[in-house]
C-alpha cells in the first residue's frame, strides 16, 4: 500500500472491515467494507480493484475517492455512500478512527 492507488483490507476493525486507500502517497482515505446498501451477509463484503470497490451481493460499485456508488439501480428510492473513517498520517503510520 505504500504506492499511490494501493489500498489494503483491514479485516479486524469496522463491521466487514476497514478498506484504506492511498491516494497519492501522502493522503489516505478509509473506509467500512460493508455494502452500505444490502444488509450484511456472506456476500455484502466489499472487494477493491484500482479506485472501485465492489459487493459481491448485486454487484455494487463505488468510487474509493469519493465513496459514491457508481451504479444505482433504477428503482432504488433511497442509496447510500460508502461509510467514511477519519485517517490520518502520524509518522510512518496510518491511524484510522471515527
């Protein structure tokens, strides 16, 4: 994850995890790996690849820059961002907390 683009899963905090995604080497961002818009299940957990995080339950995808899904389905009245964790850069570290 130390290049620009990276991210890693860190399965031990947040629902299904905590996905952190570098952004430019220097700036990060953090966020749950639970679909926000299916209710969790085996399948609700999100997977990344490059900038997009994907649910696996109906195939989700969301922008890991800005948290907003990509692909609402058309009939959905109401749909939700990715949840949004505060990180932030102490030393060589990434400190993720809400």
């Amino acid at each position: 994850m130390k290049l620009a683009g990276g991210s890693v899963l860190i399965s031990q905090l947040g629902h299904k995890g905590v996905i952190v995604y570098n952004i430019n080497g220097n700036t990060f961002l953090a966020w749950e790996a639970s679909c926000p818009n299916h209710a969790p299940s085996s399948c609700s957990q999100i997977q990344v690849s490059d900038f997009i995080a994907e649910c696996s339950c109906e195939e989700y995808q969301y922008n890991l820059l800005t948290g907003q899904l990509l692909n609402p389905p058309a009939d959905a009245e109401t749909e939700y961002p990715l949840l949004f964790y505060r990180a932030e850069v102490r030393g060589n570290s990434v400190v993720v907390s809400n």
